[in-house]
C-alpha cells in the first residue's frame, strides 16, 4: 500500500528567482512514481515567474497576487491532490530519497514525518551543520510528553516535514484567533495533537542559509527577539486550543518550562527591556523558570540543559557590554568567535568518533 501513496510538493515562492530553480529540480527528481509539484508564485517582481514556467510542462503553476506564504500555502494545498503533503520553501530543496525514506517508516497514525536538514550555503554549498541534532531519537511517546508537558518538541522549520493529507485538512480548518506567516506556525504546533510524530533521523533536504530567509539570520537585531516572544506565545495559544478540542491535556504553565522560549525571553529581556512584550518581567524570574525546567525533558541532553542555563546567566546578568555577544553567540552564527567555533568543530568530530572498546 505504501507503494501507492501519492506525494504533492507545494512550493510557495516570492522574489526567490536564483533559489526556486533548484527547488523545483530537486522535486521533479524524487525517485517515486507519483510526485505533484505545484509551484505558487506569490507576485513576484523579479524573474521568479520565468523560471518557474521553464517547469510548466511538469508542475502546475499558480501565480496570484502577494498575499504571504501562508495564504500561498493554502492556495496550494487546495489545488493538490497527494496523501502526504511536503510544504517547500522556495529557497530549499528535496533528496531524492525522501519518499522512499517516509514510506518506510509509514503508519496510518502519523500526523508528521520529520527528518534533518543538511544546512548550505547560497551557492548549496554543505557548511557541515545538520539541524535539528538530536540527543537520542525521540519516539512518538517521547514528543506526544514533551508537548504537553513543555509546549516544545525537537523539531526542523516548515521543509522539514512532510504531513498525511487529512492531517493539514483538519490544522488549516481549525477556526482560531491565531495569525502567522508562516504555515509551520500551524503545522509544527498542531500536529502532536493528531497523531504520532515519528522522526526519520537523517537528512533529507538542504536548509539554505543566504541571509534573506526568515529565521537564519546573519546579523543580531536587537527587536527580533521581543517579536519572537510574542509570536511564540500566541502559537502556544493556538495549540491549547486545538489540544483542548481533541481532549489532549496540557499542564498549566507548560511554556513557561520551555527552554527555547525561556533563551528568547531572556534575550528580549536583556537586549531590549523598554519593548520586552512581558510585563514586570525580570531576570531573576526568567533565571528562576529556567532552573525549574531543567527538570523537564523535552529533548535535550543534561549536558546541553546544563549549558544551556549557563548561557542564560550570563546573558542575563554578564556584564551590559557582554551581554549582546552572548546572544549573539547563541543565535547568529557568524557572531561566535574562532574559538568557540574551533570548540564546537571539535565536539561535532569527537560525537562522531566510534566509542572506545
């Protein structure tokens, strides 16, 4: 049966003319008899469209008015008819072996297949990074606890999964408040409530890194981070309530034992306190939550909890000059000094070496 499943690949794109290209490429090259591509131009002023329809006897093409990647999105999926859908950022690009990856570890109680990412540069160079890096590979149990004790699983941005059809019907259905950008926003923070999680733990797509792509940031802006806090926090929101309509329980206080979000509100805290979204706010009380969530498992290893506190303090209460370098340490890449690079370049080696006899 799992022969017979049908893969759409919706790729939204908006002024990605130098990416898109390859993106389209690398879906028309997925070695399964049955792949859609629908490519959604979101009113682009460059030359995106012309590339795009260089493919137009293979996909389908879908060009509108700028509305945002997310209308784009939905746009898309309503014109697809796959069982499993795959949301691909215009700027990133498909393996050849994805489907064949997911239709191994297939199961009729999926609501998400996850699977790394192989970070590149601009010209898709490989930078050596792999995202997410998991501790240990986390079972459907493992996310289906962490979610709704800690509001957060270990999870890839929007082209690292791939979801069952039926699963993004009921997720963009879902009557909500709650308004992003972004389809992932939905997708990532709905999909435990449907269903099993199951991780495919190697890569199967290339994040490209350019400095223009939302979330893989260059250079530290001091505002993001308060945009961030609050965007977590309604995306929190909007999964209490589509848990609370398929009577999935979700401990109280859950986002406060998120560590990710406790790092961006100490950041917000530190770098930019006059906008900090929380009101009365304060380091001790971030400090203090953080400790607390130690306890809580959600993916991460103690030694990375460990140093992941230790970050916090100092980011909170270093000295002011210091302060801005330690986030950014944490957050852009390209602002962590040499030896710090030099350390984590050593560390990815000796995680690969085999283990002693």
């Amino acid at each position: 049966m799992t022969n017979e499943l049908a893969l759409s690949v919706v790729i939204p794109n908006h002024n990605y003319a130098d990416y898109v290209g390859t993106a389209v490429r690398s879906a028309l090259d997925i070695r399964w008899p049955n792949v859609e591509v629908i490519v959604v131009d979101d009113g682009s002023t460059d030359n995106s469209l012309e590339v795009i329809k260089a493919y137009a006897d293979k996909i389908t093409v879908i060009s509108q008015a700028n509305a945002g990647q997310m209308p784009s999105c939905v746009n898309g999926f309503r014109r697809c008819t796959g069982d499993v859908v795959i949301f691909l950022d215009s700027d990133d690009a498909l393996h050849p072996d994805i489907m064949t990856e997911i239709a191994a570890a297939w199961s009729d109680a999926a609501s998400k297949f996850q699977f790394q990412m192989r970070v590149v540069d601009a010209r898709g160079n490989p930078t050596g990074s792999i995202l997410p890096q998991y501790y240990s590979h986390p079972t459907p149990q493992d996310i289906r606890s962490w979610v709704t004790t800690t509001g957060v699983y270990p999870t890839p941005p929007g082209s690292g999964s791939a979801y069952p059809r039926s699963v993004v019907e009921r997720i963009f259905n879902f009557e909500s408040d709650f308004i992003d950008r972004a389809p992932d926003s939905y997708l990532i923070a709905a999909a435990p409530v449907y269903g099993d999680v199951i991780t495919i733990p190697k890569p199967l797509v290339d994040y490209r890194v350019h400095g223009l792509n939302h979330g893989a940031h260059l250079e530290l802006d001091d505002s993001r981070f308060a945009r961030e806090v609050d965007l977590t926090r309604r995306r929190h929101k909007f999964f209490t309530e589509v848990a609370s309509s398929a009577g999935m329980p979700v401990d109280a206080g859950a986002l406060n034992r998120n560590l990710l979000f406790l790092c961006l509100r100490a950041a917000s805290y530190s770098l930019r306190p006059d906008i900090h979204p929380i009101a009365d706010d304060s380091a001790m009380q971030i400090a203090s939550a953080t400790f607390k969530a130690l306890a809580f498992p959600q993916g991460f290893s103690q030694a990375q909890r460990t140093s992941l506190f230790l970050w916090m303090i100092l980011a909170l209460f270093g000295p002011r000059g210091l302060r801005r370098s330690v986030v950014g340490w944490r957050y852009v890449p390209t602002a962590r000094p040499q030896w710090m690079k030099r350390a984590l370049s050593l560390l990815r080696v000796v995680k690969k070496a085999p283990a002693a006899a």
